[in-house]
C-alpha cells in the first residue's frame, strides 16, 4: 500500500560545502519513498548563499522525473527572497 504522504524535517547548514551531502539525502528519500507526495520541512535550515536554490530545483527535477508531488513548507523569508530574486519562486513549491 502506498502512504498518501511523507514529510522530512531537514536541519543544518545548506552552503556551498554541504550542498552535496544535502542534495543525496533529498534524493535518496525520493527514491525510497513509497508515497505519492513528500513533504520537506525547511523550518530548521540555516542558509549560506544562494545555493540552496539549485538543491531545491535539482530535488524538484527528479520527483517530477519519479512522479512524486513535493512541497518545500515552513521556509524562511529570506529562502523566499532568494528565489525570487534568482527567478524561480514561481516554479518551486515554497510555503511559509
């Protein structure tokens, strides 16, 4: 039976450094995932730079490729401010 949803509390430093490690886990839960959508919670995320931006367009890419729904929720003003300013706050699923 396949869960209506999964939902994945991230923490730590997302830098330029740490984007790897932070992209395989995303994927790697995108990959065992038995449900049809999973929820990332970005409430305890500390952001360094802009790089968080490819990490969250490059988790998006591959459900889209599994056909997983995502939900990037609870994210900070400034994540929000970053991918408006990079363009891509109307195509990442970005909740307060």
């Amino acid at each position: 039976m396949v869960d209506d949803r999964t939902s994945v509390t991230l923490q730590g430093l997302v830098s330029i450094d740490s984007v790897v490690s932070f992209s395989e886990l995303m994927m790697s839960e995108l990959n065992n995932s038995r449900s049809a959508k999973v929820v990332f919670d970005l409430s305890k995320l500390e952001l360094e730079g802009s790089a968080v931006i490819a990490l969250l367009v490059g988790v998006m890419r591959e459900a889209r490729r599994l056909g997983i729904e995502i939900e990037y929720k609870s994210c900070s003003t400034s994540l929000i401010e970053i991918a408006e300013v990079s363009g891509v706050d109307q195509i990442l699923p970005l909740s307060k």
